[in-house]
C-alpha cells in the first residue's frame, strides 16, 4: 500500500509545465505537458514486481509515440496495461530499449478501473 501512494505522489504531485507551440503556419497545436514518471532500468523485473503487489493481469498492449524530453523526433515504445478486476487497480507502463537496459516506465496507475461508457466524448453532430 505504501508503494501504492508513493506512485500515485510521484504521477499526481508533478510539476507540469504547459505549453502550447506554433506551428509553421502560425496556429497553436496541442497542448504539451512536461511531467515526471517513475521509470527503472531493470524493466520487466520492475513491471513484475508491481502487478504482482497489486495482483493485476495483462489487459492490452500497443506501440505508442512519445517525445522523450531533448529528443528531436518521437520515438515509439511498447504500451502496456495490468488490471485487477476484483479490486479494479490498473497500471499502464511504457516498455523500451535505452542503451544497454529495457527500461519501464509507470505513465499511469489507477483505481476504479471500469469500462468507458463514453459519457467524456462530444455528441456527435
């Protein structure tokens, strides 16, 4: 449970830093955040170690795009969900090389898991 706290404080209590850059034609893109996630070098062991405290199961995977901070270009990494469904935990880590090590990252960690309903999207029209 402890554990459980601190990765929460470490994904909600971060500094973000918003900011909204041009594009060439003079318009605003989207928003970016720059935030802290917890990440280690020992990655599946990291990524094992946490779904077994929380008891959570391979939910869904993908290839996802980030922009790793000073980097020029996106990169894609491995996206990975755990969920528990009797205590409805989940956590979402990003998997990839760096250097030498397979590093995870834990982009988001939650509770309350259920399935989406749809109810934050824009009636279409």
């Amino acid at each position: 449970m402890k554990y459980f706290l601190a990765l929460c404080c470490c994904l909600f209590f971060y500094t973000a830093h918003a900011q909204t850059p041009p594009l060439k034609d003079g318009t605003k893109s989207q928003l970016l955040l720059n935030m802290t996630v917890p990440c280690r070098e020992d990655g599946v062991r990291y990524i094992t170690e946490t779904v077994d405290e929380y008891e959570e199961q391979e939910f869904a995977s993908g290839v996802i795009s980030i922009n790793p901070m000073g980097a020029t270009t996106p990169i894609t990494v491995d996206l990975l969900m755990y969920v528990n469904p009797k205590t409805r935990t989940f956590t979402l880590f990003t998997l990839q090389p760096v250097g030498e090590y397979e590093v995870a990252c834990v982009v988001a960690g939650g509770i309350k898991f259920t399935p989406f309903t749809g109810e934050f999207r824009a009636e279409k029209k």
